[in-house]
C-alpha cells in the first residue's frame, strides 16, 4: 500500500512538473491533447532547448487532426536532436498529413539510416512507393517489413495486391491466402477475397447474411464425399454464431456438383446437420436448402468462372 502510494505521489510530481518523458506518453494515452497543449506550451517556453517538449506538442497536434500547427514543434525538436528516430518518423508521418510526400519519404530514409529495420520507417516508405506507383520498390520494403514482422496485416495485403498488379497470379494467389489465413475478418479481407476471386481462386469467398457482410473460407470435400474437410467446418461455427447473436437470421444452403445432383443434395444436408448438431435448439425451416447438378457459375470483373462443386449461402429476404 505505501509502495503504491509512493508511486502516485512521484506521478503527480512528474506530471506537475512537466517531465516529457513521463508525462508526454500520459496525455498521449489518456487523449488529453488539448490539456497536454498547455502544460508542454508553457514548458516549452520555459526550455526553448527541450526537444521533448516540441516532439510531444507535435503528437499532441497530429492527434488532433492539426498537421500544420504540428509541423514548426516536429521540426524544431529535429532541429535540436538530428539522430532521434522518433522525431524523424514522425516529422515524416506529418509531412504526409500535408501532402508533402517528398519530404515524408526523405525523412522516412533519414530513419533508416540510423535504424535499418525500423519497421514502421520501413512500412511507410513503403506505402509511399506504392501510392507513387513504383511497385518494385514498395514491394522490396514489404518483403523486409515482413521478415521483420511476420504477420504484419498492411505489409501482408499491400504484398498480394502488388504480385496480382504485376501479373504474377500463382505468387498472388500464395500471398492472399496467406494473408488471409491470419486476417480472415474485416474490410481488408473482404478486399482480399475479391481480389484473390478475381484471380480465379475461390478458397475464401464473402457472403452476405442479413445486413453483415461476411468473408468466410470456401466448403470444402474429398471427391465424393458429403462430409466437408475440418477447415470448412471453422467457417460453420462462425455461421452458428452469427445464427445465435440474430434470431431472425434466415438463409438458403445452396450445393452444385457438376453431373451429380444426389451429392449435391447431401452436401446441401451434410452443412445444415452440422450446424443443428452443435445447436439443436435451432429450426431448420431457418436454412432451407437447394441443390443442383450442375457447376456454379459466379461473375468476378467481367468474367464468369465455373464451379464443379461449391456451397453457396444466400439470405433469405422477408
């Protein structure tokens, strides 16, 4: 208890007397900008030689969505500390919140030379190349941050995206599924899936349920068979889930096999009973099912791709 008293007492110092060190992270964390503002002001004032001081107004003001007031405080505490990769990287991510991108990527290099496998220096670089267009050079960066970061989300998406821009499907496809093997939820991984099914490949696939947009990974089976592969089963525990979260959540089983309607028929039933084993309490009428013996047909960008066997789910509208 005195121990933890002592330690809020030497806060209150810190913060009371303005240590940057301390206290900046404090209202950086807290999202005290404005508070922070005036106390680091007056600090400021008082040690014009404080880079401290300046860096963490800049963040204070880069928080706030105030770039060109940011801009004179990241460039001063640069000016008094050169070597302090935190002032170069964010005098940097100022310069683009000011659409100064020259500048942005001049000082993203000027981190890495004092830090070569900064990551973020790396990763925004990085971003930097890819919105000039210059993909060999952005996707250089990528393959760093990545070995740096192994499943880094930005440096994993923006990797595929680059390999499929330069016609390299086989690599592409690779990079998307791995991409989203880690990042199967969110808006990233449905851009993903749309990209990677424009490649030709359905392994992962979004769907809409009610008003919820869904990526989930394809229903897959052996040949022959009615009983879908472990993998497969992970995305009918997420349709079960989203099933016990909206009551009112009604949807259609829809399988295709090419030539052959009757396993069509026991995939369509194989999901449904799955889902119902693990939730009993659940009515089938709510995943009604239909069948055909024939391939999918699904329109990506202008072009229809066949699929010899697949699982659909279509929300039914009331």
């Amino acid at each position: 208890m005195k121990r933890l008293l002592l330690f809020f007492v030497v806060f209150a110092v810190f913060v009371a007397a303005g240590c940057a060190k301390f206290s900046g992270p404090y209202y950086l964390k807290n999202h005290k900008y404005k508070e922070g503002i005036k106390v680091f002001s007056e600090r400021l004032q008082e040690s014009p030689d404080d880079a401290d001081y300046a860096y963490y107004l800049g963040r204070y003001y880069m928080a706030l969505k105030k770039p060109k007031e940011a801009l004179p405080y990241f460039s001063k505490a640069v000016s008094i500390e050169s070597d302090n990769v935190d002032y170069l990287f964010w005098s940097g991510v100022n310069y683009w919140a000011l659409k100064q991108y020259s500048k942005e990527r001049a000082a993203y290099r000027s981190v890495l030379k004092l830090d070569p496998d900064h990551i973020s220096a790396n990763l925004y670089l990085a971003h930097s190349y890819l919105e000039e267009g210059k993909l060999i050079e952005a996707l250089i960066l990528y393959d760093k941050v990545i070995k740096l970061d192994k499943y880094n989300p930005e440096a994993l998406y923006n990797r595929a995206d680059i390999l499929g821009r330069q016609g390299k499907k086989d690599e592409a496809v690779k990079a998307w599924k791995n991409f989203l093997e880690y990042y199967p939820d969110g808006t990233l991984a449905m851009s993903g899936t749309e990209k990677l099914n424009l490649l030709g490949d359905f392994s992962y696939r979004n769907f809409i349920f009610g008003t919820r947009n869904l990526t989930l990974r394809s229903i897959k089976y052996k040949p022959g068979k009615a009983d879908s592969d472990l993998e497969s089963k992970s995305s009918l525990h997420v349709i079960a889930a989203m099933m016990e979260e909206n009551k009112n959540l009604r949807f259609y089983i829809v399988a295709y096999v090419d030539g052959d309607v009757k396993l069509a028929k026991d995939r369509a039933k194989g999901v449904r009973d799955y889902i119902l084993s693990g939730h009993p309490d659940f009515d089938p009428a709510r995943m009604p099912l239909s069948w055909f013996g024939t391939a999918e047909e699904v329109e990506r960008g202008g072009r229809t791709f066949k699929l010899d066997e697949s699982i659909q789910f279509i929300t039914v509208v009331n």
